[in-house]
C-alpha cells in the first residue's frame, strides 16, 4: 500500500464510533428542514437547524424558487465574473445592501466562499489579520488563504485584543475580524468596544454575520446594527443558508471595496454563481424579514421560553446570548451518547466535539427556529433532562 493509501486506510475513528452505535454525522433526514422531520420513517423534533426564522418550507420562498427556475432555468453555467451574472443577482445585492446599510454587496456562491475570497484578497504579505480565537473555520482558512500574517486574541476579551494591536507597526493594514454571533457559543461580539479600539490604533474591521443576520439588530439587521455601528464596520459578511433559507452568501462594503473584490477575490472569479431559484428564494426572505417583524419575536419568544427551561433543569448554557445555546456535556463520547440517546427519542441536536472545541469545552447545540412551539420545547427538554440524568451531564448550582 501507497503512503497515501496506507494515511487514508489508517483513519478509523468513525468506524470505531459507529461500531458503537453513536455516530452522530451525515444522518438522513427525508423531509422538509421544519420543526419536525422525518428520519427513518419516523417523526424527529429538529432542534438542530440553523433555519433561524423556520422559512425553509415557506410556501412564498418555495413559490419564488419555482418561478426563477422557469424563467432562468436550473443555473447559470459559469461564474459570477463571466457569463453567470444574472439580473436577479444585482436585484438581490441591491437588497442586501440597503438591507444592511452599505453601498453595495456581492453576492458569492457559499458563505464559507465569502470568507475565502475576502480575507485573502483584501490584506497583503506586510499586513495583519487580527481574529478572535474562537472564530469560524472559514475566517481561520480565508486567513490561511492570504499572505498576511495572523494573530489571534482570547475570545471577547478587549484587553486582549488591545495588547495585540499594541503590539503591531502602524504603517500597516490591520483587519480584525470576528464573528458577530459565534456559531458554538452563541453569544455576540463585544463590536462597540471592538470599534472603539479599531479607531484608536487605525484598523479595520470585518464582521462575520451568519448567525446574526434575522436574528439580532433591528429588524434583524444584524451586529453592526445592534450595536449601532454599522458606519464604522468597514466590511459585513452574511450567508443564506440560516435564516435566509437557501444557499449562498455575500459581502457588503463601500463601492470600492465592493470593486476591488469583483477583479481580486478568487473564489468569486473561479465559482459558479448561484442558481437563479437560490437568488429568487432569498430576496421572498428578505421581503418576508421586513413585513413580518413578528418573525423575529417568535423567535426571541421561543428562545426565552427554553433558556428558562434548561436553567429550571440546571444544565450549563455558558454565554449564550442568542438562539444558539450550547449545552455543556464537557466529554467527548458521552456527547455522542447523549445526541444518540436523544435521537432514538425522537430529538434532533448537533454534537460538538474536538477540536472544533476542546474536549473538555465538548457540547450539544440546541438551536431555536422562529416556529417551534412550546409544546415541543417542552417535549425535548423533558427528554433532554432525562438522558442528561442517565450520563450525569454536569449541572450548575442552581440559585
């Protein structure tokens, strides 16, 4: 056997998980992404879904995809920079824009894409690219991507990050980036504080907004919106794939900004665009946002409803400030043990392990949709306290 082969063939943790009976990855869900799914034939109340406002199966969303297809087609056949820009996909960068409050955006085929292409295009070799160490893989590989150099601050920590900035020349691009709202943890970036060292040492700042986007800031705009310092965030991110319901993402900036990513971001230039139908189901989304502002406080309602449950179980929820709360398991197999247990159980959540977090930081991700009921809140964590009992899953005092 090959050295490549014989790398390959030596990978056997997922088989020893699965001889187990607990692994968790790739599970085949035969339904609608809702509040309940089918898997195995049988009903699994989705607590794992980053469907934030539930639009995925909206009939409006579903009827605009449909419509796109019979005039556009199935796709576009070529990048964004060549033949694959439509009409639909300018309509749709002037909403996020507006939607936003930057000049333009532009629109790349996945969010991950986004990070790609922007980070490594924006900074050069002399420059530096300042992350929170908690940052999602997509910021840390666009990083890797660039020739700039990297330096990380511990999470959320102002003290921190200033020591870094400190540190750095100042004849140099600095561009701190972070998520808005982190993915695992799920609480939200301190971005006030943020930009108020970003004015005091000249940097920049870029701000991840997957998770923020339909969730926090007005009318959901997202962190800069928040905080209230969206002219002072010189670049924001955002994907469709969470409350947005389809695929893709996008980038929005100044004019010039927005140029210069056009003729340098290379996995713009080098991807297919998206398709019409994902184009056409994110602007319904968009509109849907802005005329129904009730979606967003189902959504808080619901979230409120189940962090007191979870606090009246004493399970420990860290930071969470937002729809993503994090149950703390702190093992890594007993976290496989407790996603099995629950999905036998007809719960649905989403294990994390290292080294997406260390092992003894291991959780379950039990996020909210905008219309998930109580009675299924309820449901889940009645379950969830039960299987938490059996593994002895760590607990706060209670106050």
């Amino acid at each position: 056997m090959n050295l490549l082969r014989s790398k390959l063939a030596s990978y056997t943790r997922p088989a020893e998980v699965k001889n187990q009976g607990i692994y968790p990855y790739f599970r085949e869900i035969s339904s609608d992404q809702d509040t309940v799914v089918k898997m195995d034939g049988k009903d699994v109340l989705m607590f794992g879904s980053n469907s934030y406002l539930g639009l995925t199966n909206h009939p409006r969303l579903k009827e605009a995809s449909k419509k796109a297809i019979d005039k556009y087609g199935s796709g576009c056949a070529g990048s964004r920079f060549l033949n694959g820009s439509l009409d639909i996909h300018t309509e749709l960068e002037e909403k996020l824009a507006s939607f936003v409050g930057k000049d333009e955006a532009l629109v790349f085929s996945t969010g991950y894409q986004v990070n790609l292409g922007v980070i490594s295009s924006v900074v050069g070799r002399h420059d530096y690219i300042i992350m929170d160490d908690t940052n999602h893989a997509c910021i840390i590989d666009g990083a890797r991507l660039s020739f700039a150099k990297k330096v990380k601050y511990r999470h959320n920590d102002m003290a921190s990050l200033e020591r870094v900035l400190q540190k750095l020349p100042q004849d140099v691009i600095r561009l701190i980036v972070t998520d808005g709202v982190f993915s695992m943890e799920g609480d939200i970036c301190k971005l006030s504080e943020i930009v108020a060292l970003a004015k005091k040492y000249n940097a920049n700042i870029m701000v991840d907004d997957a998770h923020a986007l339909g969730v926090i800031g007005k009318g959901g705009r997202g962190t800069a919106s928040h905080f209230g310092v969206t002219d002072d965030v010189d670049l924001i991110m955002g994907t469709f794939s969470k409350s947005l319901a389809s695929i893709g993402g996008f980038i929005a900036a100044d004019s010039d900004t927005i140029n210069f990513l056009k003729h340098h971001a290379r996995s713009l230039i080098f991807s297919a665009s998206i398709a019409p139908a994902n184009a056409a189901s994110v602007i319904a989304a968009l509109e849907l946002i802005q005329e129904q502002p009730e979606l967003i406080d189902n959504l808080w309602d619901i979230t409120n409803y189940t962090m007191e449950g979870l606090k009246a179980l004493g399970l420990e929820t860290g930071p969470t400030e937002t729809p993503i709360i994090p149950i703390y398991v702190r093992d890594d197999m007993k976290t496989f043990k407790l996603t099995a247990m629950l999905q036998e159980m007809g719960v649905f959540v989403n294990p994390v392990i290292s080294p997406a977090v260390a092992s003894e930081d291991s959780l379950i991700r039990f996020s909210l949709m905008a219309n998930h009921t109580r009675a299924q809140v309820d449901e889940a964590l009645d379950k969830l306290g039960k299987v938490a009992k059996v593994l002895d899953v760590p607990m706060v005092a209670q106050v």
